[in-house]
C-alpha cells in the first residue's frame, strides 16, 4: 500500500539520521512529547528551531567575517545556538558548534571561520534532512505521526 | 487529566489548583506545582514548557529575566519553582536567581548549555537549588518538586524551631502533644505536620476530627480490663452490655465495647485458626513467638522505651508492653512471632509472599492461612507487609487503635509495632490483654525500622498513622493500620516517601523473621511501593492508601465474613493492600489510594470493628473502595489494577472527604499511581 510503503520510507529516514548521527536522542524525548493534542509538536519545534537558527547563523557569519570581531557576542550568539541544537537533538551541529567556540576562545581564527563553515554545512543538511521527512509525515497523517516517530521501532 | 501524558499521573479535580504545600492540592503533588521557566530562546522554551506540562505542572513562560522578575514580584506565592537559563540578553541568569532569592525566597533551578564546572559553582554560590545541562531531560524536570518541598521543609524549621529542635522532632513533638490532647489524634499527627506546613486545612480538620469523632483509645489497661470481663463471662457469652457493665468504666459506651469485642474475636479466631490450640492460644503463640523473634524482642524493648520517651506511648501502655513484654518471654519474643504470623497470613494467600517465607521461621505459618483466599495482586511482600500489619492490627488495632490515636505519631508507631506483633501473640494469650505485647512485637520492628527513623519524617506517614486507629475492620483494619501505621506514625518518611527503599527492600524480604525489622519496613513500606511517598509531607500516604485498598478489594472476596472473620478481613485487606502496593510505581498515586483506604479503615478504628465489618461486607460485595469511616476496609476487588484501584481510591477519596477528619486522612489523589 502506498501509505505503508510511505510509512516505511520515513521510519527509514529517521533511522538514518540516527545511524549518520545528525540526530540523537534528545529527538526521541520531543517525540515522546508529541500527543494526540499535539500532534505536531516535533515539527513546530524544529520549524521555530530553524527560523532561530538562520538568523543567528547569518549574523554570526557576517561577525566572523568582519575584521573587528565582537568575540563576546559572538561567543554569546554559538552558545545560545548551542543549547536550542541540544535540545532538540542535533547532534552534529551542537558538535560543530562547540569546536567552533573553542577554536574561537583560543584564538585560532582561521580555525574558527572554517569550523564554522563546516557547521553551516551540518546545520544545511539537517534542514534539507529533516524538511522531507517532516513533509511525508503530515502526508502519512497525525496517527501515523503519533505511532510512527516514537520512536518504537528505532531506539 | 493524564490523557494525554503517557505518564499515570492521576489527577483529580485539584490537581489544576495552585500547588501549594500543605495544600489540599498538594495532594496530588506534585501535579499542579507551579513553575516559571525562563529562557530567552525560544526552541527551548518550547520544549521545557511541553515537558513541564507533560509533568503535569502548571507552566508559565517567560523569555525575559525582567518579566520573570516583575512576575514574580506581582505574584509573590504565585509560583513553586522558577527555572532560568544562565545566559539571558537583558539579566544574567545568576543575578535574576539572586533576587529571586532575596525577594522571593522560591528555590530556584539554574540551566544552560554549559557545563564548566565554573559555570555550575557559581550556579551553586548564587544559591541555585539545582543545575540543569541543556539538553534537559523531562526526566530531570520530573524531579524539581524536590527542591520545592526541602526548601519548604527547611523554611519551616527555621520558622519553628529555635534552633536546636530537629524538624522531626517537632514534629513528633506535635504530634505528640496533639495526640495526648485529644483522643481522635488522627490528625493530630498530621495537624502537626501540616501546621508546620502552614496549612490550615490541617487544623480544621484535626479540630473537626477530634470533635467530631471522640475515639475510644483503648489502652493496654483498657483492654486488659476488656480482656478479664471477656473472661469472666466466657468469651461465647460475653455481650457488651454486660462486658460494659464488668468494667465498669466511666464514659465507655456499648458501642465501644461491641467494636473491640469483634475485633476481639476475629482476632481470636484467627489465633486459632492459626492452628494454635485455642486454649493454648497464648502458650502456643507465644513461644513461636520467642522463637522467632529474638531480634524484635530487643526492638520492642528499644521501641518501647523510645516510645515511651518520646512520651508516643502513653505512659501506661508502655509500661504494660514492657511489662508484657519483659514478663512474658513470649511477649517480647512473641513480638517477632506476630511479625512473622503476620506474614504468614499475609502470604497465604500469594505465595509470593514474602512473608510467606518469613513466615517459616515464625511458626505462623498457620497464620498464613489467614490470608489464604486473597488473592492479592499485590507483590507479596507489599501483602506480607500488610498482612503483618493487618493481622497484628488486627487485633491490635485495638490496641492500637487506642494508641495510636493517642500518640500521633510515636504512639501509632509504637501502637503498630505492639499490634501487629502483638496481634499474633496476642491472639493466642486468651489475655489479650497485653498489649504491651501486641505493640512490641509488630510494632517495633516496624517502629524501629522505618518508622522510629521516620517518625519525625513528615507527611505522608501521617496519614497513615491514622490508620493504626483505624483497626476496625478485623485483619485488614490492622493489617493497613499497620502499614499505616508506620507510615503514619513514621512520620510519614519511612512510609510511602521516604522508606521506599527500606521498604521495597523488606517485602521481599520473605523471611520475617530475620528481616523483621526490614520487614517491617516492608510493611511499613508496602506504601512505598507506590512510591507514594515521595510526596513529602504532601503526600500523605498515598500508597499506603492504596495498599489498604487492595486490602479491601481482596475482601470483597471474602466478603462476608469480615466481621467476624479477621482472617477475612486481613487476606481481604492484604490482598487488597497489594494491589496498592503494586501501585507503587509512583508513591504518589499510590499514597492517594491507600490513604483513602485508610482512612475510612482508620477513621473506624476499633471501635467501628463492628460496623465496619459489616460494611467490609457490604464493601466486599460493593468492591468498592469506601473509606468512609464505617468500612474500614476498602474493598476492591482484586483485580484492581493499579489504576483502577487509584479510580477507586479516588472516588472513596471523594466520599470520604467529608470524613476525613476522622481518618485524617488527606485523601491524596492518586496522583502517580504507577502503572
């Protein structure tokens, strides 16, 4: 069947993005969250996460690139980053962004603006990850989003 | 309410008011506790307020410090616990805990994404209650209600005391002084616990249960003269008026007598049908007893002498359990044997058990059969644990029952230790008369175990201290008095909350004997297998509740008999009580249920045996859990299942609300009953 199949298309997608390790589980408590009054709570989660995340991320490059950097702002900026990517389970790009920072505290500023970059990257693909797998979800409908992403089958 | 949180948090219709401690609400603690988080990101604030709620807390949020502050300000009581997030754009995380600490005084629970250790000391100089790492589990967020009620617990006894006086023992003080002061002590204990709460509920209700129900406490010398008019008329002839008449004792009622005379007799019943010669019942008893219980025997004495200073005991019951117990090797001895007869009983019915295998070592095992037919859901050992209590509450309900109204929390402490023991030996002394025994031995492996350490604990054992009175329904008034006794007169620590572990760790403790004192716990505890009792003082024993509940469910089997059949009584109440026990997934949920067990069970007391009985009956066959004061069994039916038994204990809770002065209980809602 079409939904079943599709169904079993997006427990492998979220099964990957736990095996590539972009996605840990944290994920799995927000899933846990979810409920028949929320049913998508995962997803308004995430959508919000990205909005934040974009901005920050546009104003921390522009920081980073300019030749007078506002380390404590921009050290300010990551940290916050960091935390809203913790929770909602983006295991790459929190890493990214805690070798970014350190590069940063200690100075390596070319170290820093790559890192960065490669967190960019991981932030892109999370985003380029997680926007279809959101969008067959809703096509699967809410009870299928309520069964499928807990998580049951994948630990 | 718990619809749609996987979790069983039961909530009852107060479960939405403002958590407030001592509240009434607080029942269901910690549902409805109150928090502010304040992060000034917006993802996570999202998730801490989805988690919060699916704790089922009452969340605001707030992603400015400034708001939080101003919020705060407007709405001084308005809030439980205040999370915040260190890095905040407006405010430093620390300098809002700061004033939150000067002004408010609230226990506030730092977070970040920081985990350098820098970071945290300072979280911990600022004076933050706690450090959470983002990402924050709702694991972590279950938790924060304990920060609330240690602060509360600490502001209190700065509040009270001068000093020097720990929190415990003011409490026991209070209790105690509330319990001598009136006969209903019930809520006494408690009113002293919630006083120190700030509550006033607690007062009112203790004022309305002291007035409302003047209980007959029966003490050692009371019984003793009971016990020598039974004699004297011949136990098949004795009728309460003239049982009255022989004692002669100014203020005692018919009713007074007719109640004790049937817990009296079921009690007796029981020892014979514990296979002891009926004649020998004292001999045969006691010297299993011995036996047995060499530990309890010191503890008794160590019970005993601790009660008496602490003054729980009344002076004479003390001196009479003493007495007994000194006198009558088997008395002290004895002591363990109830324990272990106890158990048997309770075990009959499950092999489970863990008594069952304690048993063994007491030559109860005839006790056992007591229990037999109750099939109880609960672990064995949580039955166990009742049925010792159960069945030395039985008889020593009366006893107890007397006691433990009278000492708040010592007394029903020390009360449950004689009873259950005492109950077993006691039983087969055709003298009952000594109660000293009867406390002791029961009483004080429990006493010592949990209970003395949580005599001071608050809360939850309160209510089941109240319990101890409750005796009424033969067995199972005794056996939940028992465990409520403990934890009521545990002052509410060993019991649900606090006791857990000892208590989880003693049901399985078959063999009674040795562990008694584990056992006891255990009995003490099987209200922590809820886990109830993690609400502090809050909660009272709301496991315990539950554990009576399954007590009464099991009658429900035996119906019938209750009233005269203690054996009924206590396999109905073990049973039942297992199931509660059970619950113990969260002592929470489970305090609720068997507080309302208990409370009807306790409110009843002796002095309701009669009455009681033939509600258990009317319960048994109802399978209901009704706490009212008549039944003091709650019965349910066996296959209670947790949550049901917590639906149940929920509903009696609300019927017995208007009773609850006289079981003082609180009627916590079931609120983490787990399943």
């Amino acid at each position: 069947m079409e939904s079943s199949h599709l169904r079993q298309q997006i427990a492998a997608m979220r099964q990957s993005f736990f095996d590539e390790e972009i996605l840990d589980g944290q994920f799995c408590q927000l899933e846990r969250l979810e409920n028949r009054g929320n049913p998508n709570f995962v997803e308004e989660v995430l959508t919000m996460y990205f909005r934040d995340s974009t901005t920050l991320l546009q104003t921390v490059e522009q920081e980073i690139e300019t030749d007078t950097i506002d380390l404590a702002k921009v050290d300010m900026m990551l940290h916050k980053f960091k935390g809203s990517s913790a929770s909602i389970g983006a295991n790459k790009v929190r890493n990214n962004i805690t070798k970014t920072r350190q590069l940063l505290e200690e100075g390596n500023l070319e170290g820093a603006k790559l890192a960065f970059r490669e967190l960019r990257m991981e932030h892109d693909n999370l985003r380029a990850k997680l926007e279809p797998y959101f969008q067959q979800l809703r096509q699967v409908g809410p009870v299928e989003t309520a069964t499928r992403p807990k998580g049951s089958d994948h630990a | 309410m718990n619809s749609s949180s996987g979790k069983t948090y039961m909530s009852t219709s107060n479960s939405s008011a403002g958590w407030k401690a001592g509240d009434a609400a607080a029942d269901q603690f910690p549902v409805g506790l109150r928090v502010l988080v304040v992060d000034d990101d917006p993802t996570c604030l999202m998730i801490l307020e989805k988690m919060l709620r699916t704790c089922l807390y009452e969340v605001t949020k707030c992603n400015r410090a400034e708001t939080a502050l101003s919020m705060l300000r407007e709405n001084k009581s308005g809030f439980d616990v205040v999370i915040s997030d260190v890095h905040m754009p407006d405010m430093d995380g620390f300098k809002l805990l700061e004033h939150i600490g000067l002004e408010m005084d609230l226990p506030v629970i730092m977070m970040s994404a920081d985990d350098g250790k820098h970071v945290v000391m300072k979280g911990v100089t600022h004076g933050a209650c706690d450090y959470l790492i983002k990402p924050v589990r709702i694991e972590a967020l279950k938790n924060i209600w304990q920060h609330v009620v240690r602060k509360r617990k600490n502001e209190w006894k700065d509040f009270e005391q001068s000093g020097s006086v720990e929190e415990g023992d003011r409490q026991l003080k209070q209790s105690e002084e509330a319990d001598y002061s009136s006969s209903a002590n019930e809520g006494n204990w408690k009113s002293s616990k919630r006083r120190k709460d700030d509550e006033d509920e607690t007062d009112d209700r203790d004022d309305t249960s002291s007035l409302k129900k003047p209980r007959v406490v029966w003490s050692v010398e009371l019984h003793q003269q009971f016990v020598a008019a039974v004699n004297q008329l011949g136990i098949d002839k004795a009728v309460p008026k003239k049982i009255l008449e022989l004692m002669n004792v100014p203020g005692l009622t018919r009713e007074n007598v007719a109640s004790h005379l049937q817990k009296y007799r079921l009690y007796l019943r029981r020892l014979s049908g514990v296979s002891q010669h009926p004649s020998n019942l004292n001999n045969s008893f006691m010297s299993p007893q011995e036996a047995t219980f060499g530990p309890l025997s010191s503890l008794n004495g160590l019970d005993l002498q601790t009660l008496a200073a602490t003054g729980q005991l009344p002076a004479q019951s003390l001196v009479t359990l003493q007495a007994a117990g000194l006198g009558r090797p088997t008395g002290k001895s004895g002591i363990p044997m109830p324990l272990v007869d106890q158990r048997n009983i309770f075990s009959f019915e499950n092999p489970k058990l863990r008594f069952g295998d304690g048993q063994q070592h007491v030559n109860n095992n005839k006790q056992m059969n007591l229990l037999h037919g109750i099939p109880t859901t609960m672990e064995p050992k949580q039955l166990a644990g009742l049925h010792h209590g159960a069945q030395s509450m039985g008889n020593m309900n009366m006893q107890v029952a007397s006691h433990g109204s009278q000492s708040s929390q010592n007394n029903p402490l020390l009360m449950q230790m004689a009873q259950p023991q005492v109950r077993g030996q006691m039983l087969n002394d055709t003298s009952l008369g000594h109660p000293p025994r009867l406390l002791s031995p029961m009483g004080q492996p429990i006493l010592s175990n949990g209970i003395a350490a949580n005599v001071s604990t608050r809360n939850g054992i309160q209510e089941n201290i109240r319990a101890p009175s409750y005796n009424p329904v033969s067995q199972t008034s005794s056996m939940l008095n028992f465990p409520m006794n403990h934890a009521a007169e545990l002052p509410g620590n060993s019991f649900p909350l606090g006791s857990t572990p000892g208590i989880s760790s003693l049901t399985p403790k078959v063999a009674f004997q040795e562990d008694v004192n584990s056992d006891i716990k255990g009995s003490v505890g099987f209200l922590p297998s809820y886990d109830i009792f993690n609400d502090l003082n809050q909660h009272k024993p709301q496991n315990w509740e539950l554990q009576n509940v399954g007590m009464t469910l099991d009658a429900s089997q035996h119906s019938n008999s209750l009233q005269g059949n203690l054996n009924h009584a206590q396999s109905v109440l073990v049973q039942q009580g297992f199931p509660s026990g059970q619950v113990n997934g969260q002592n929470r949920s489970a305090t609720v249920v068997s507080k309302a067990m208990f409370s009807s069970g306790d409110s009843t007391g002796h002095v309701n045996v009669q009455n009681g009985n033939q509600h258990l009956n009317s319960l048994l066959v109802d399978s209901t859990v009704r706490i009212k004061s008549e039944t003091p069994t709650i019965l349910y039916p066996d296959d209670f299942g947790q949550e049901d038994l917590m639906s149940a204990l929920l509903k009696q809770q609300d019927a017995i609300a208007p009773a609850e002065h006289e079981f003082d209980f609180d009627g916590y809602s079931l609120d983490n009953i787990p399943v």
